[in-house]
C-alpha cells in the first residue's frame, strides 16, 4: 500500500545505516550506506557517459542498489563457505528483495524493484557496469581510509588482484589505476 511519507522515512535511515565492512575493520566514523550511493551514482554519471549504456537506467540503478539496507542493515554476505559473511549471498538477496518489494509498494514505484531485480540478475549492461562501480567505490574509500590510517584491521586486501580483479571497464579501471598510482 502506498505511503510515500513512510517509504522516505525508512529510507533516510540510510543516512545512518554504517557500513559493517568498515565497522569490522575498525574504522572510526565510516562512511554511511547513502555515502557510498551518492559515490557510486556519480562514479556511474561521470564515468558512464562514453558507454553505450541507457545512462538514465545506470543511474537509477546505481541510487537504489542499497535501499533495502534501510530495512535490513548493511550484511556482509559470502557465495562460498570459506569466505568471510554473515549469511550467504542467496539468503541475503532474498531478505533484500522482500525489503525492496516493501519499499516498492510504499513508493507507489514498481520499477525501482524492476531496477533492483535487474542490478541483482547482472544480466544487462546497465547492472554490470553499476556493480563495478559500486567495487571501484568501495576500493576508493579502502584506499581514503588507508591514507588516513583510519583502520585497525589490513585495507591492502581492497586493492589487491583479488580486489581489483572485478573491475573490467576501461574508465572504471583507468581511475582505480590512478587512484592506486597516488597511493605509491
């Protein structure tokens, strides 16, 4: 049912809701899960306009790709059993997607469960484009923190073949690039 009042006040607590990576690794005032959106859609606006991408669709995508952390909180996921998570990856995108389609009735806005559905599928241009960059931005804030030596646990790991390895696009991988020269 729709309440665009309630759907705007569950989703300004993004605007609280900290991101458990950076909690975890002891960094003191991390950023927010609405920081790192606002990072990601500007990385998509900035770095997607060369692409033969529906640059509108990116963008949307890239704004509501954490949304349903309103709801949920931000949950460290792993696809195997020996990597670092709280849950599995499939079990958190199911609690995500229920927290989505509440958002989506409460907006009145289908297509931002559409958009989101279509993020999670990785099945267009648009969703693979967004999911690198939602990586490049996490790398970049790994590698602020790291400079400003505001962390207690390893950062290098962010930024490592591993980490990188991801991020195929040639203007995404030309500003981690850079970003890793300066670090030098």
């Amino acid at each position: 049912m729709m309440d665009q009042v309630k759907f705007f006040e569950t989703i300004m607590k993004l605007k609280s809701v900290r991101r458990s990576g950076w909690v975890e690794r002891g960094v003191k005032e991390p950023e927010t899960s609405a920081d790192h959106s606002l990072l990601v859609s500007l990385l998509v606006l900035i770095l997607g306009k060369s692409r033969k991408l529906d640059l509108n669709k990116a963008v949307k995508m890239a704004l509501l790709h954490d949304l349903p952390e309103s709801i949920v909180g931000d949950i460290i996921s792993k696809d195997k059993w020996e990597a670092e998570g709280k849950m599995w990856k499939k079990d958190k995108i199911i609690l995500e997607r229920k927290a989505m389609q509440e958002l989506a009735s409460l907006s009145g806005r289908r297509e931002i469960l559409e958009l989101w559905d279509e993020f999670n599928d990785m099945q267009s241009p648009e969703a693979i484009f967004v999911e690198q960059a939602d990586r490049l931005a996490t790398i970049l804030q790994a590698i602020e923190y790291y400079k400003e030596g505001n962390y207690r646990k390893p950062l290098p790991g962010f930024w490592d073949e591993k980490g990188t390895s991801p991020i195929k696009d040639p203007e995404l991988k030309k500003l981690l690039d850079s970003a890793l020269r300066k670090l030098r």
